[in-house]
C-alpha cells in the first residue's frame, strides 16, 4: 500500500479524495494510485507553472455513473490529458479517475506506458472502452487518435475527421457525452515534419520534427512552448437512440461529424477570446461563453434525449 502522506506534501482536499477513493482499488488494467505519487510533483509543476492550465466547467464531470468524454486533441506528446486529469485531482469537488484510451505505440513503452497505465488509461480497444462504461466509469475517447496529435503547425486547430466509435460505444452503453476543448496543445510542439520512413522502422503513428526535435540533445529536445493551456468541459447530453442503433454505420458516422462540426465552432469560438499564446486566460469570459452555448450543435437536436440533462 502506497505511503500517501509521504508520497507527496502537496495538501489538497480533492487530491486527498481521490486517494482515498482508489485505496484499495484492483484494476486488471494497471491503475496504481503510486504510479501518479510518482510522478506528481512533475505533473504539477507542468500544470500550475510552465503551462499555467484553466479549466471551466470542471464540475460538470459528474461524481457518479458512467459518462463518455471526447474532445480534441493536440501537441504531439499527448500531455492535454494528463493535464486534464491533474486538474480533476486536484480541483474537481469529487475527483474520479478517468480511463483516457491511448495508443499502443505509448502504452508499450518501457516507462511512459508503465505511468500511463498506472494513470488508469486504456488501450484503444472498443470492447475495453464498453465493458468500463458499463462499469460506471468515466471513458474519454479522442476521436481524431494520432492524426490530432499528429498534425503540422500549420494545421493547427483543424479538426480532422472524428473516428465514430465514441458515438456507437455511447449508443451501445446509454452512455452521456461530455464535450471537452482544449486550445494550447497545438502549439507546445509546433511540429513542422513527419519523417514517415523512420515512423514505419519504429512502428509509430509519426517521427515528428520540430524546432527543437531531433536537432537539440535530450532533454533540450522535448522542452515544450510554455503556452498557456485551457479546456472547457460543457455539460453532459445524451442520445435517444436504442443500444441496437449503435450498428447503424450510416446513422452513427452523421452523429460523429455532426459533433465535430460542433467541436470545431467551440474551438474557432475560444480562440477568438484567447488574446496570446502565452498569456493567462481571461476566465471570465471563457466561463460566460461556456453558459451561453449549448453542449451540442443545432444540428444534434434531432438526436439528443430531450428528456434527459
């Protein structure tokens, strides 16, 4: 059993628990409560100091029963999750883990997967995904996979297409979605190549290069920007269709793009309000366009539960 009080000085009553929550808790998956005592004080610099992370809408991740949460993704190292779940730790009023799907290239690296597993993410497996909805736990899913976080600076904040498996699982399970976005991830690695020969040799999604990558000695080269990151959580909504609707490929693929569209009005909005970079956001505003919008596009009316909030 983990020494919590020795892990870490850090005093927080959210962190407190959250600890206190997974004690005992055994996971055939590999969250272990000692893999993030390990790494916490890193995570928490990274989150209070270099990135100066904002959330709004925290609280509308619910303290119980399952929820879906999708979003965009970004920043070559998938570090917007990570932050996200520092931030529940640590701020949310009734914190819980969460089970990020993540790729297998990461979770089979010899130290990044032991610590992303103990984190409690999963590997990108439908069925794994599923069978922890139907347990009650919060499953995010980032429907654009690699090719978000694997986009050129240029392309930075273009959505690429959404995988459609967030909607048939959410169908399938009864599950209510959470929209998550985050601005900043795109620009702490701006990535300007992707040296595919060398991807396919190490079996990756991409050999990014950067201004930094490979050019730079380690750990120089995976330094990121200090940008300052946000995410918005908005309030949960659910579909109104059967588990049996969750086959329909036609049905579940117009859904998907739908919520993409969605997703890429909330960030086209947001960055709109960001004034730098590398300034701190002025949440008041974040959190005003936050009750003004919907968790859903008009779009998504004829497919939401209209019942159910």
């Amino acid at each position: 059993m983990v020494n919590f009080a020795a892990a870490d000085t850090i005093k927080c009553s959210s962190r407190a628990r959250f600890f206190e929550r997974y004690e005992n808790d055994v996971d055939e998956y590999g969250f272990d409560l000692a893999s993030y005592a390990g790494v916490e004080r890193f995570v928490r610099f990274l989150y209070m100091k270099w990135f100066g992370v904002q959330i709004a809408g925290l609280a509308n991740i619910p303290a119980n029963g399952n929820a879906l949460l999708f979003g965009n993704h970004s920043g070559v190292l998938p570090v917007d999750g990570c932050l996200l779940y520092d931030g529940i730790i640590n701020s949310h009023p009734d914190p819980r883990r969460v089970r990020f799907l993540v790729t297998n290239f990461l979770l089979k690296a010899p130290l990044t997967g032991k610590i992303l597993r103990g984190f409690g993410c999963i590997p990108p497996d439908y069925e794994i995904a599923t069978e922890l909805l139907r347990k009650q736990e919060l499953v995010f899913f980032y429907p654009e996979a690699e090719k978000g976080t694997g986009k050129l600076f240029k392309n930075r904040y273009k959505l690429v297409d959404f995988h459609a498996g967030f909607v048939r699982a959410a169908i399938e399970t009864g599950s209510p979605l959470i929209p998550v976005v985050t601005i900043g991830g795109d620009e702490i690695y701006p990535l300007l190549g992707n040296i595919r020969p060398l991807a396919k040799l190490l079996n990756a999604p991409y050999f990014p290069v950067t201004p930094f990558f490979p050019l730079l000695p380690f750990p120089f080269n995976i330094v990121p920007l200090p940008i300052k990151i946000m995410s918005s959580v908005w309030r949960p909504f659910k579909l109104k269709y059967p588990p049996a609707a969750a086959e329909d490929e036609d049905l579940v693929s117009e859904i998907a793009n739908d919520i993409r569209n969605d997703i890429q009005a909330k960030v086209d909005d947001l960055l709109e309000i960001r004034t730098s970079p590398f300034k701190r956001w002025n949440m008041d505003k974040v959190n005003a366009y936050l009750e003004q919008t919907k968790s859903h596009w008009p779009h998504m009316e004829k497919h939401r539960h209209q019942s159910w909030s």
